[in-house]
C-alpha cells in the first residue's frame, strides 16, 4: 500500500476506520451478552446445594 498518494492514504484511513467499526460492535456485543447473563442469573431458581453428606451416626440419631 503506497500511502505517499491521495488514493492510498484514503484507502488506509478507511481499514482504519472499518477496524474501529468492528471494535465497537464487539465490545457492545460483549457488554450486551453480560448483562443478558446478569439477567438470566437473577431470574433463575437458586442450586441446590451438592456435597453435603450426614454422617450415619447423626443419621442414625436424627431417626430414633
């Protein structure tokens, strides 16, 4: 790309340009995306809670 003449340094102005178009759009894609996840979050039922086990004497003593 020779940018010592009109038409080149206008060609290279306008991939700048396009490049910051399309940083944009990826950005407001990304901040879009979160807040529909925040959303999504806040909507949904909470987990249930896996892991916990009762050890069998306190099983044991829950049941007598």
């Amino acid at each position: 790309m020779d940018t010592s003449t009109a038409i080149g340094r206008v060609f290279f102005q306008i991939l700048g340009a396009i490049a910051e178009f399309e940083h944009a759009l990826m950005s407001d894609r990304t901040l879009q995306g979160d807040r529909r996840g925040q959303d999504l979050r806040r909507h949904r039922r909470p987990s249930v809670r896996r892991g916990i086990s009762v050890s069998s004497s306190a099983a044991r003593s829950a049941s007598v």
